[in-house]
C-alpha cells in the first residue's frame, strides 16, 4: 500500500513552531511567579491564539501529572499557586493554572470537568464520579470559535497503575478536533460537548478507547464504533476509519494480548478509499483479549476482542 503523505498534523504543528520554540527557550522561569510566567511567554505573539498556545506549551512541557495525587483523587493542591510550586498536578490542576493564565492574558476560557477514558479496562465500566478536566477557549462570538484543549493529556502519561509518570509533549491536544475530542472526553455539562459524540456517560464507556495518535493522524470516527468486538474463528472483523487525506499512514498492525503474550500482526492490506481507511482481520484463535490499532507503530485506539468458535 503506498503511503498517503504530508500530514495534516505537521502542517498543525508547523502554525505553531515560532510559538513552541519561544516557549522551551523561555525554559521553566522557575524564579518567577505565575502572573510574570504568564506575561512573559505570551508576550511576543499579538493574536489571542497564538498567545493560548504559548500558554499550553509552557505548561505542557513544565509542570508534571501528580501521579499520586491523581491515583488517590487528591486535589487539595490543585490552585494554579500550588501547581507552580510544586511543579505538579492533577487534571483539575493543569486546567485550572491553563484557565488563570489565559485570564491574565485577556483569553477567555472555561474549566470542563467530565470523564476520559486512557486503557481497555474502563471498558462498560462508567466511573462513579468525575475523572478529568479539560477546558475550552472562546476567540469569537459562534459556537464554531470555541475550541478543546487538554494540556494534561499534552504533558505525557502515565502507566497503568498511575504509578510513574512519562513526560511526553502532544500537540494535538490544543484546539482538538471535535469529533476524536469527543470520542475521548465526556462532559459532566452536556453543553459543553462542542458537536456530535456520545449522548450518555454508558455510550461513551461502551466506546473503543482512543489513544493520542487518533489525534496525530485526524481519526474522524472509528468501526466498530463499540469498544466489545465478538466474533467468530472462521469469520473477518472490518475496520474503518475517515481520515484527512493528506494523513501520512505507511503501515497499519494489530497488537494483541498483553504482557509476555503480546503479539503484532503483520501489516494490515489496507485500503484507502473516498477519505477512509478500511481493512480486515480474521482472529482464529479462541480467546478474549485487548486489540490496537497501531498507525505507523503508534496506537490509535482499543478493543476488547472475543473469539469464539
């Protein structure tokens, strides 16, 4: 299959690359207080957007997950003064430090607090209470002006036990597109979920997982949509996705099981036709285990896979 080349998401990151570079020259300003951080890294840049993006990129590649404080649903140090001391926080933290420095630069921008979903385990299983915040930025008066970002997703991961905690800056997280947005995070506001997505918290954990590079490469929407594929051994499951076409997709592998019983298929024939990705795999084993999408070695989203004869 040849490759679909020149990404949409490099030319994204390309709008921003004068910003993100002032950003990490500026370094961590440890020796200054929020309000001059604040001031000081949106300084240079006149538009409103720009100005939020140097905001995200500072905080996203300067302050760290609390995986502690996020394992136990701590949020006593969640004020923007603690966040910068500490260097740390939870989600309600990052966007609650993204909020009072987008106000100090006359950005207006809302905290959302909601759900996310980060591994095949929280599959059909709805968390008892709000898990996740996030905010959205207004830079005009239409619905179509206000805008996701999530600069605690941008600032890294952490492991399955939220015990370790990996820097790894994203930038796709800022002014997401809404329609993966929307398949990752679930408002605890349904007005505040900008576009079509989940109509219930249930639909939304009965979802395939997204991981970070659906956003890398423009994944619109996923099928199977429901994250629990059945099937049989002697029958296929097709995948499909829309993406912009200017993805650069070269390779597409399963990744199945997990631990020392982990296995990645061979590369997908796969199929790009009037803007989607589609392909076909047969499982002839009978099992239940976790299946990824990889894109070019990086997962894109999560199933719960049940073979039967």
């Amino acid at each position: 299959m040849t490759a679909i080349l020149c990404s949409t998401s490099i030319q994204a990151q390309s709008k921003y690359s004068a910003v993100d570079a002032f950003v990490k020259q500026a370094g961590i300003l440890d020796s200054q207080n929020m309000a001059t951080v604040a001031r000081t890294i949106a300084k240079p840049f006149d538009d409103p957007e720009m100005k939020a993006r140097a905001i995200y990129t500072w905080i996203a590649t300067n302050i760290q997950m609390d995986a502690k404080a996020m394992r136990n649903g701590d949020e006593r140090k969640s004020l923007p003064e603690e966040v910068m001391k500490n260097r740390k926080a939870t989600a309600q933290g990052f966007a609650t430090l993204f909020q009072e420095m987008s106000s100090l630069n006359n950005i207006r921008c809302l905290i959302i607090n909601g759900y996310s979903r980060n591994n095949i385990e929280d599959l059909n299983n709805p968390a008892d209470e709000i898990n996740h915040s996030w905010n959205v930025v207004q830079l005009g008066q239409s619905p179509q002006q206000w805008f996701y970002v999530d600069v605690c997703k941008a600032s890294g991961f952490l492991d399955e036990r939220k015990n370790v905690f990996t820097p790894s800056f994203t930038s796709q997280y800022f002014f997401a597109e809404r329609p993966i947005f929307n398949l990752d995070h679930y408002p605890d506001n349904g007005a505040w979920q900008l576009g079509p997505g989940p109509k219930s918290i249930r639909e939304f954990y009965s979802l395939a997982v997204i991981h970070p590079a659906a956003y890398v490469y423009q994944v619109q929407k996923l099928s199977p949509a429901q994250g629990l594929i059945k099937t049989k051994t002697k029958a296929k499951v097709n995948f499909s996705f829309p993406v912009t076409t200017n993805s650069g997709i070269e390779k597409i592998n399963l990744l199945m099981g997990t631990g020392k019983r982990q296995q990645k298929s061979e590369p997908m024939n796969f199929d790009y036709s009037k803007g989607a990705i589609s392909f076909s795999y047969q499982f002839k084993n009978e099992d239940s285990f976790p299946v990824k999408i990889l894109i070019n070695d990086h997962p894109v989203a999560e199933y719960m896979v049940e073979v039967s004869e």
